[in-house]
C-alpha cells in the first residue's frame, strides 16, 4: 500500500502566498505540495532554461523516491530510471571484492537505489510544476527583500515588485537569499573534485560499483535506464583556472584508464569535453536556525555535502515535504512553526554531512581500516525512519 499524506488545507483567513526562489529539486518540491493545498505559490529561476539540461546522472536511494511518491512523480521515475539493490565494491582491475544488499531506506514497498538521468528528473518536475497552477518566470531573480510583521515585498529583476506572506529560499549553494537575510555561512571546499559524463550502459552493469584507490579516490558508476549509465572520478580538487575546459576529455579519460573491468568499454565514450562535467565537492551546515522572520531556507541553501552517500538531493527532497507539512498543518506561520522545521530536520542533516564529511577525509587521509561500511550501514538505518 502506498505510503502517502493527505495534505490538510492552508490557515484560514484568506489563500496564503509565497514566493519559492529557486527551481531545483527543494524548491520544485515544495511548489508541487503547496500548490496541491491550494496556497498560491510563484516560483522563480534564475536560468531561463531552468536548468532542464544540466547533469548527467544522479542516485536515488529510498528516502528520496519515498518524497517523490509523495510527489506524483514516482511512476515516472520508476519508467525513466533503473531500480536496484546492491552495491560493488571493486578493486581498481575490476575484481570484484564483496557485493553488499543496499538498505531499503525508503521502505519495503521502493527499491533501495533508483539510479536516472538527471535532466529526465528535472523535467518530470518541472511539468508537474506547471501543471500545478504555479507562477513561473523563468530568467528571474529576487533584488532585494523587505520584510515586515505582516509579509515580505521583493523587488524582482525584471522591475516588477511582488508580496508574499513567506518566501523559501531554495536558490542553491550559493543562495542569494540566505546572503540577503543575514546568513553568514558559506560553503566550503572539502579537498575533493569530481569529473562525471553520462555513456552507454555496458551490459553486465547492473548496480553501482566503486572502486576506492588508483589514480583517483574513488572511481563508480550507476546505471541511469536500461541503456544509459553515469560515470564518476573522484580526485583531489585543482585549479579550475589551470585546466582548459577543452581539455575535460582527455583528463577525465586519463584517470579512467587506470581501471579495469568495465572501465575500457566506458573510456571508449569520454571523447566530446563538453560532456564531461568536472565540479569541486563543498559542504555547508547553516548550524543556526533555518529563517529569519518570514524568510526559510531550504535544500542546498542551507545545508549541502560531498556525495560520497548519494544523499544530496533525498535532503533537499526531505526539506520541501517537512516544510510543507508544517505549513499545511494549520498552524499559524511564525517564528515557532519555523523553528519547528528547523529542529525535525537538523539532527537528520547533520548526521549525513558528517558522514559524508567522514568518508571522504579518510579517502584524503589515506585511511586504509576506516569502518565504513558500519557508519554507512548506521547512517542509512537512521534515514528509514521518516523525515
């Protein structure tokens, strides 16, 4: 049986309104759940094309398809994606060491691990978006936020103004929006870089497998439907400015050919540099409290971490369906209900950045006898109880 909620109407007194700044997973979410209470929701994203083509792959593990259930979208997800539930552990020949069942994180009735192209997911978002009735404008940002005892008026890019009862800041690690509202946290770099292309599906690749050690840290990938894979490199973070765009190809594929197994068959793909995505690894914990009066951050504005637990987006995901419960519950919106969202998610998030945090020093530090399979397998048992 489905494991769904029935989101009660908004407070009385008139439709609420809220502003969601940023179109990403958290503040894609959080539209689609708050548009189906029937509040009044605008979204808007700074990049005209709302980032539908970016990425290449991405790894869902059970807590975040249980949000996406609660999405609508989970049937989509299921058709686009590839569903599995274990994961390899390999030498960096490609010996295969030990094969471990995955924690069914979001409960017995999803798959553990559901690995899909990202820009598929974003896409299936984003119609549901649209089809919920929110505003969107699209190439737009928020100037500026003056917030009083009733509400907040934003002045937007584009000259027009707009106000809002609450506005969520879902805008991403950089958010202008928690710079805006006097968050001084700011993400930081953890050491780690990671180069990721999207490529053919070899045959016998059926789950993630990874490899720690080689020329890089880490070296996976995770299939994304039955004909697409996404592959990764894991190696200490460079200059950006020193190494020429052009030349993503052959770094990434200079890495690659020091692993065997299905790793020749994928190198044969790293060609086109303008496929090749390389990105630093930062973490960010906002430690105080997640709003400032009418303004609430969510996702990735608040907190982010290395993806070395693939929990990233499920955080995000976790966020917009926490906030919206609270919002929905007809409670009044004020500064305990906001606390409130602050301290169910808190001890959540922090435990899956230090872990993540965790995994990755001892990749830096060469630690060869770290449990990690035990801080995995108790990280993941947390994350079955629901958000």
């Amino acid at each position: 049986m489905a494991d769904s909620r029935t989101l009660p109407q908004p407070p009385p007194g008139g439709t609420p309104t809220v502003l969601v700044i940023g179109g990403g997973a958290s503040g894609n979410a959080v539209t689609i759940l708050l548009r189906r209470a029937g509040i009044a929701v605008d979204l808007i994203e700074a990049k005209p094309d709302w980032n539908a083509t970016t990425g290449s792959g991405i790894t869902l593990q059970g807590n975040a398809l249980r949000v996406l259930r609660e999405l609508g979208v989970w049937e989509q997800v299921e058709a686009s994606g590839y569903a599995f539930g274990s994961l390899g552990v390999t030498a960096p020949d490609g010996t295969v060491m030990f094969v471990a069942e995955d924690i069914q994180t979001g409960g017995e009735d999803l798959p553990a691990t559901l690995g899909m192209q990202r820009p598929q997911l974003q896409q299936l978002l984003i119609d549901t978006v649209r089809a919920s009735g929110a505003d969107v404008r699209l190439g737009t940002t928020a100037e500026s936020l003056e917030q009083d005892a009733d509400g907040v008026s934003v002045r937007f890019s584009d000259g027009s103004e707009g106000r809002y009862d609450l506005v969520i800041g879902a805008d991403g690690l950089n958010s202008a929006t928690r710079a805006e509202i006097g968050i001084t946290d700011k993400p930081e770099p953890t050491g780690m870089a990671i180069w990721r292309i999207a490529a053919p599906r070899p045959e016998s690749v059926t789950r993630t497998d990874l490899a720690y050690g080689g020329p890089a840290y880490i070296a996976g990938y995770c299939p994304t439907s039955e004909n697409t894979i996404y592959a990764y490199l894991v190696e200490g973070c460079r200059d950006r400015a020193s190494t020429d765009p052009a030349t993503y190809a052959d770094e990434m594929r200079r890495l690659a050919q020091g692993y065997g197994g299905v790793w020749p068959e994928i190198t044969e793909h790293i060609t086109d540099p303008k496929k090749v995505n390389y990105t630093r690894f930062d973490h960010l914990l906002v430690e105080d409290s997640w709003h400032r009066g009418r303004v609430v951050l969510i996702g990735d504005a608040a907190h982010c971490c290395p993806p070395t637990l693939a929990q990233g987006a499920a955080m995000s995901l976790e966020d917009a369906l926490v906030l919206a419960e609270l919002l929905t519950s007809g409670r009044d919106w004020d500064g305990e209900l906001f606390q409130a969202y602050y301290d169910r998610r808190i001890p959540r998030v922090r435990t899956v950045v230090a872990a993540s945090m965790q995994i990755g020093q001892w990749q830096l530090d060469g630690v060869r006898d770290a449990d990690m399979a035990g801080l995995v397998g108790r990280t993941m048992n947390l994350l079955k109880e629901r958000p």
